[in-house]
C-alpha cells in the first residue's frame, strides 16, 4: 500500500513538471491594459496618408471612346520619377504577363496640405471593344496587382452601373460600408457615377484619402464618373475683400474627364458615351448659363437611346430652403426639349424621386406646385452619413422619400428598358421603377416601389435637430 502510494506521487509529479514544461513553452500573452493605462497616440494624417514607392489611389476613369480605350491615374512618392503602366488582354491562365505592353505615364508634381507626390496617368488605347484586360501600374520594381476590367460594346448590350449621392462625410468610417455594398450588389457595374461634394474639404488631402481607401480596389476596376459639389470648390479672402472659389486642385490631377466641355469648366463639364447610353456632368457650381448652349449643341447631336444627367444641386429640392427655381428656369427648358430620361443629384441630403415631370410649364416647385405627367424622372440621394430633414412642402412632390438614410442606387439599361432600383446601406430594396422607350411618345414608367414604409424622422427628433440648428 505504501509502495502504491509512491506511485501515485511518482505519477502526479511528472504530471505536473509535463504540464509545467509545456505552459512555459507557450508564448508570453499581453496583459489586458488597465483603465489606468493610454491608448497609443493618434497616428497623424501626414503619416497616415503619406505617399510611398508603392502605388495608390488608383482609379479608372475615361477621356475617350468606352470602347477602345481607358485611362489609370495614380499616386506616389517623387522617389518614382518613370512610371508605367503595363496592359494585356485578360485570360483564364497566369500567362497574360507575357504578352503585356507597357506605357508609359505622364508624371506631373502635386502638392497638397500633407505632402508632396507624383500623380501618374496613362491612357490604354488601340482596346478591343467588349474585352476584358488586365493592367498594373508601377515604375519597373514596385507595381500594383493586376487588375481587371472591361470596354464598353460597340453594340447595345445590357449594362448597369451604380449611382451615389453625397458621400463627404466619415468616409473612411461610415460611408465605406454603402461603396462596398453596392458593389457587392453590382459586381460587374460598367461605372459608379458619383453627384458631387465627394469629400467635405476641397483641399484636404486626408479626406481624399479617406475617399479612395473607402472605394479601395473597387476603383481600380470600375470606372468613376464624377461631377463636383460644392464642397469640392475652395475659396479664399481676397485682401480688396472679394473672395476667390476654384474647384479642388485635387480634381484634375487624380481624374482623367473628357475635356469635350465648354471653355473654362474642362474636366467638370463632359459627356461619355457607354454603349446606347449618354451621360452628361453639368456643373452646378458655377457658369451655369456658359453650359446651356454646349448643352443644347450635345443633346442636338446625341443619338443614343437613353440620357442621363448628373450634377450636384437638385432643381427639385428635397431639403428645406434650399428649392433651385433659377437653376430650373435656366436648365429645365433644355432637359424638357430633348426629352432627356433621367436626373440624378445630390446635395440635399436625404433621398426624392419624381414621377415623370411634364415639359410644361406648370413645373414641381418647391412651394407644392404639382406637375402633371411628363417626360424626365429627378432623384436627389445621398450616401454619407451627415443627413438634413425633408422639407414638408416638397414631400408631396416626390413618389418616394426618405430622411436618415443612407442609400446607393443601381441602374440597368437593357435596350429600350431601364430599370431603376435604390437599395438601403444594408442592401434592401426601398425605391424601384422601370422606364421603357415608347416610340414617338414619352416613356412608360411602371413604379415597383416596395411594400415598406418610407423612413421618416421621429417627430421629436426632427423638432429638436431643429432646435439645435442641424440639419
């Protein structure tokens, strides 16, 4: 018994020396900081968004025909003066690389509140239309992935693309979650078209920084279009106390617009063409008379099926005080005589969509005027976090609306049918119609809007944003 008893210890310390051996060979674990303890300083924008060797902000945009071309814009250090871009037809194998032609990238200094970089493009020409390519961007050494995308068609073929309000705001917090949802939504989307004020502060590099990390790869494969808000123009004091406004340096150096547009608003005023569709950015911001003769002179000659217009300030306001009746009485006409299909804005953040708005003169206005039926449907949505309250006259206006959300819309064009649909920060469906082409009549629209309630603002919370002055 005694000798049974000694085994047993035996037994129980060998045990415990194992287990001891093999505690002590684990890694060491960090404390949990105490209450006591600081978090680690706040990394500094100049750090945070600092240039590098390595490839950034890159972003698809288009100069010329969709079909056989695309330019690539990027950022980097001013380490890397010879840049190049390096494109090859996409296929099913890893051996693309070796049919790959690089060009070359023009390179120009820019210098912003942070720091100053190199800003490359390119323009990929001689594409075959209806293909899907791969490229990278570097400077021999260091390159980007490859990415993939696609020329338009040089025949009509379905397509869709992604249309968002105001992002401005918490861009790298809050509005990243509605880019990739949308784009989790519409994966092969030919283009996110964008309606101004994309960041808060025209000049402040670390917003545009937030902007392109919230997009992040997507940009780098779906084409953007942009038209600029008002938050996207600077100004300064004069010292004879006349101010000076001018749109974000940023705008030019990062994206490569058409500069078909009049003189003096390149790059802000243009027009693309993708496949059977035109869309046209006016600028709200500024010249807006300079733009109606161009505008007349491009819908004149266009010839495609559909037209879309995007630009920042809504001539049918949803937001309290801030209806556009000069912008209308300018532009409207114009819209009205080219039966153009559809209108998308921006800046009032909250969420409107007409019915078919009548090219009389008995318009919607934002004193509660109605409009009988028509031929163009107006939307003003929004896709950032900072919301404003709907304004009580304009809510009849509108067939549907919503405050304190945040929204993407996805637009399909299949032939003579387009097909509309807004869909909620977490991907639900809270807006759809659908519009066909009717020869030598105005279009059909068919409303599918969804059995949900529109949103709406409490009553005490809308009273006391008041109140506060918020909106």
């Amino acid at each position: 018994m005694y000798q049974a008893g000694i085994t047993t210890l035996r037994k129980i310390i060998v045990r415990a020396a194992f287990i001891g051996l093999f505690v002590s060979s684990l890694p060491a674990v960090a404390q949990a900081p105490s209450s006591a303890q600081e978090a680690p300083p706040r990394m500094p924008a100049a750090v945070q968004h600092a240039p590098s060797v390595m490839p950034d902000r890159i972003v698809l945009t288009w100069t010329g025909d969709t079909t056989t071309t695309q330019a690539v814009t990027w950022r980097t250090s001013t380490e890397v003066s010879l840049a190049y871009c390096e494109v090859a037809e996409a296929e099913a194998g890893p051996q693309f690389p070796q049919r790959a032609r690089r060009v070359n990238a023009v390179t120009r200094v820019f210098r912003c509140d942070l720091s100053k970089c190199h800003m490359h493009r390119v323009e990929m020409t001689d594409l075959k239309p209806a293909t899907r390519y791969v490229y990278r961007v570097g400077d021999g050494e260091n390159w980007s992935e490859w990415f993939q995308f696609r020329t338009a068609s040089a025949a009509p073929e379905r397509f869709s693309f992604i249309y968002l309000g105001d992002g401005q705001n918490d861009l790298h917090s809050m509005w990243s979650r509605v880019v990739r949802q949308a784009y989790s939504d519409a994966p092969r989307a030919a283009f996110t078209l964008h309606a101004g004020d994309l960041v808060t502060s025209a000049e402040s590099d670390a917003l545009w920084g937030e902007w392109f990390a919230a997009g992040a790869w997507i940009n780098a494969t779906v084409p953007v279009i942009a038209t600029p808000g008002n938050h996207d123009y600077a100004s300064t004091k004069n010292q004879d106390g006349t101010s000076r406004r001018w749109l974000s340096r940023h705008w030019a150096v990062q994206f490569a617009f058409p500069a078909n547009g009049p003189e003096g608003l390149a790059e802000s005023v243009y027009y693309i063409d993708y496949q059977n569709c035109r869309i046209i950015s006016l600028n709200s911001n500024e010249k807006q008379e300079e733009q109606v003769g161009w505008m007349d002179k491009v819908l004149s000659e266009n010839k495609k099926t559909w037209t879309v217009i995007t630009f920042h300030h809504p001539i049918f306001s949803t937001a309290k005080g801030r209806d556009s009746t000069p912008l209308r009485e300018l532009w409207k006409p114009v819209f009205d005589r080219h039966g153009v299909d559809l209108v998308l804005t921006g800046h009032d953040h909250t969420y409107g969509r007409s019915g078919l708005v009548a090219p009389e003169t008995n318009v919607t206005t934002g004193s509660g005027e109605r409009s009988i039926s028509g031929g163009t449907v107006y939307v003003v949505s929004v896709s950032g976090p900072k919301m404003y309250d709907l304004s009580p006259a304009s809510r009849a206006e509108v067939r549907r609306s919503a405050e304190d959300t945040q929204l993407y819309q996805i637009v399909s064009i299949d032939g003579p049918v387009l097909r509309y649909e807004a869909r909620t920060a977490t991907g639900d469906l809270y807006d759809a119609f659908t519009l066909k082409k009717r020869a030598g009549q105005l279009n059909e629209m068919i409303e599918q809007v969804p059995n949900v309630p529109e949103r709406r603002r409490p009553a005490e919370t809308a009273k006391q944003r008041r109140r506060n002055g918020a909106g």
